[in-house]
C-alpha cells in the first residue's frame, strides 16, 4: 500500500445530493464503504471535484445548454464536497472536464503510484480519470463497490470496459484492497 493512493472522484453535492438534477442513485449505498477506505489509507488520499469552467468552450457551450443549473461558480455550493468528506484535511484537485489525471493530480501522487479509484459516477468521470491514468502508464485499481454509476447497467458496462485495460486497469473490491 505504500505506492498507492486512493482517489476519491467526485463525492459532491451535485451528485450526492437527491434533489440534484445530476443525482448519482447508488451514491448513498457507496459513502460508507468510500469513508472505510479514506480511514485506511490516511494521509495518501486525494479528493476531486467536478466545476464549471467560467466560459464554457467549444462542445462544453451546448453541455452547458443542456443543463444551466450547474453553470454556476466553482465555490457555490453545489460543489462542495458531500459532508462526510468536506473536513478531512486531504488535499483536492478541482478540473474543468470529466478525467481528473492530469498535472495537478499527478503532482500530488507522482506517475509511479498505484491510483486507486473509487466515487462517482462509475460510467463518466471514473471511467475518464482511469483510462487517462492508465494511457499515461499509471497503474489503476477501481473498487467495484466503492463506486457507483447513473444505473447498475452503466456501472457494470463502464467495468466491463475498463477490465478491457488490463493488465494496465485492475477491477477489485473494497474487501480486498482492506485486507
């Protein structure tokens, strides 16, 4: 474990909060088990958030038409982190776009750990985080259910492509990355 660093993509209010238009529905079912593994790893965990760029560009003008409600300020509210994660100290990495690896996020871990991924949601901003990580040579580890899609289908169907990455991507679960 002294390689690895827990990523927690994602844990906000925009998607943890039922009265969200972006409400990710396992997201009740998966914050213990994310809690679980931010107490394991301790100080080797990073968390993400999701905003709005200030003037959205190119394909993100029409996203944003589609949904005006979350082009708002990147500290409204709706960003924040859920409760249960907004005090823990842990460093976070704010992005514009769906894939959290990048220079900021590879800054705080280095490009020679093993990330381990967990949040939501399983079929977007996961999926984007991992395959990016795993193009840049970075081992990746999804806890199955430490994550949760916009449905059971889309979550399984985002693992079943990502399991297509191995050995660079490794499906596991929280059972195991605990023992």
């Amino acid at each position: 474990m002294s390689n690895e660093w827990l990523v927690v993509i994602d844990m906000q209010v925009v998607f943890g909060d039922p009265g969200s238009e972006w409400f990710t529905p396992g997201y009740p079912q998966i914050e213990p088990t994310v809690a679980r593994l931010v107490e394991h790893y301790g100080d080797r965990v990073v968390f993400t958030r999701f905003v709005a760029p200030t003037e959205p560009r190119g394909a993100w003008v029409a996203y944003y038409e589609q949904w005006p409600f979350a082009l708002v300020p990147a500290d409204a509210p709706l960003y924040d982190l859920m409760p249960a994660f907004a005090s823990g100290g842990h460093p976070v990495v704010t992005e514009t776009t769906f894939g959290k690896w990048g220079p900021d996020l590879a800054a705080l871990i280095g490009e020679d750990a093993t990330m381990v991924l967990v949040g939501v949601s399983t079929d977007c901003c996961v999926l984007s985080t991992a395959l990016a990580a795993a193009d840049a040579g970075v081992a990746v580890k999804i806890v199955a259910d430490g994550c949760a899609g916009l449905s059971a289908l889309d979550h399984q169907r985002a693992l079943d492509v990502m399991a297509l990455y191995g050995p660079l991507i490794e499906i596991t679960d929280s059972s195991a990355v605990l023992s």
